[in-house]
C-alpha cells in the first residue's frame, strides 16, 4: 500500500529514546548477581548432593556391618549354648570320675582294714551318703570287736556303731557269730591325710543265745 503526503510536509522523525546509563549498570549487576547466584547454588547442591550420597553409602556400610554382627552374636550364642552342654557333660564325667575314685579307695581302706583282723569277712556293704551299712560273719565276737578297733584306728572312718552281733549256724559245726555295723567316712584333715591315735578296744558285745533269733 503506497501512502502519498498530499500536504507537501515532511513528516517529523521518530526519536531515538535514550537509556540512562545508570539504569544499564543496574541491569548488568542483576544480571551477574543472578549469574553468581546460579553458580553458587549450583555448587552448594552438589557438593550437599555428594555429603548425601556418602552418608547413604555409610548407612549402607553400616546396616551391613550390623547383619555381620549379628551372625557373629547368633553364632556366639550357639556355642555358648553348646559350652553349657558340654561343661554338664564334664562335670557329670568328672563327679562319676570322684565317685569311682572315692569307692576305689574306700573299698582299698575297708580290705586294708579286714586283712589285720583274723577269722572275719564281710558279706555285704551299702553306702548312703557318708554312711556305710557294713554285714559280715566272724569266728568269734573278739574279732568283731578288733574290727572296731582296727576301723577306728584307719582314721578314715569314725562313728563305728555295733547294731547286731549273734551266733548263727551259717557253718555247722563251726562257732560263727553275724553282725552288722554303720561307720561314718571321716572328713578329711586339714593336715592332710587322715591320722588318728589308736582308740582303745572296745568291750566286745556279749554274744546271743545259740541259734538264729
């Protein structure tokens, strides 16, 4: 489209509008403000990015360990289960080896005991505890009453009480008297071994009728 100026004048020309240079200044320090701005934030969320995944990692490392160590605790809780068992399995061995050991020696003492005394043998012996239910046969009541004495004398025994002493027919023919007895096994000294002086004998019990009673 073609404009004709009828008028013969020349139009006026637009003017230039002119920014302050202040105003530019302003713009441009904004401008890098928001720049430093950027970079900063950039910066600060990475290396906050970076702590972030650190830390994660040692959470990571450290939920591991923990599991670790939990089979280590469920693996020391078992064999402490199966020390238990195995300390009762030696401590039961080691009482029946003290069992064995004390009977061994108590058997010892008593056959030490019976070879001093003439014309006696046992029959039976019963222990409960720290008594001894002694049953035997003699050829006469001296020998049951050197057995007391020679008991007493061993020092591993004390408390010999005399329940029954009687003439019996076990051998006919042959003057043979049963009794029975309880001893107590004597504590052991602080000394040591067991050491007594010898008691003296004690009045042999007086013998029952003739027969069995």
């Amino acid at each position: 489209m073609i404009r004709i100026n009828l008028l013969g004048q020349n139009r006026p020309r637009a003017q230039k509008q002119v920014v302050p240079l202040e105003a530019t200044l302003q713009f441009l320090l904004l401008g890098a403000a928001v720049a430093v701005a950027a970079v900063i934030l950039t910066i600060v969320y990475f290396s906050q990015k970076r702590q972030l995944d650190d830390t994660n990692k040692r959470i990571a490392a450290l939920r591991a360990e923990e599991q670790s160590l939990q089979q280590v605790k469920q693996d020391v809780d078992r064999f402490e289960s199966q020390k238990s068992v195995l300390q009762q399995r030696i401590d039961v061995i080691e009482t029946l080896q003290r069992n064995r050991t004390g009977a061994q020696d108590l058997l010892q003492m008593v056959a030490n005991t019976v070879v001093r005394v003439d014309a006696l043998w046992l029959t039976s012996m019963e222990r409960k505890g720290n008594s001894i239910e002694i049953q035997g046969v003699a050829g006469s009541i001296n020998a049951v009453a050197n057995f007391i004495t020679e008991l007493k004398r061993s020092g591993y025994f004390d408390q010999v009480e005399i329940k029954t002493a009687k003439e019996n027919d076990l051998i006919p023919s042959v003057e043979t008297y049963g009794f029975t007895m309880s001893v107590n096994i004597a504590p052991p000294s602080s000394g040591g071994a067991a050491t007594t002086q010898p008691a003296a004998a004690p009045q042999p019990p007086q013998p029952a009728a003739k027969g069995r009673s």
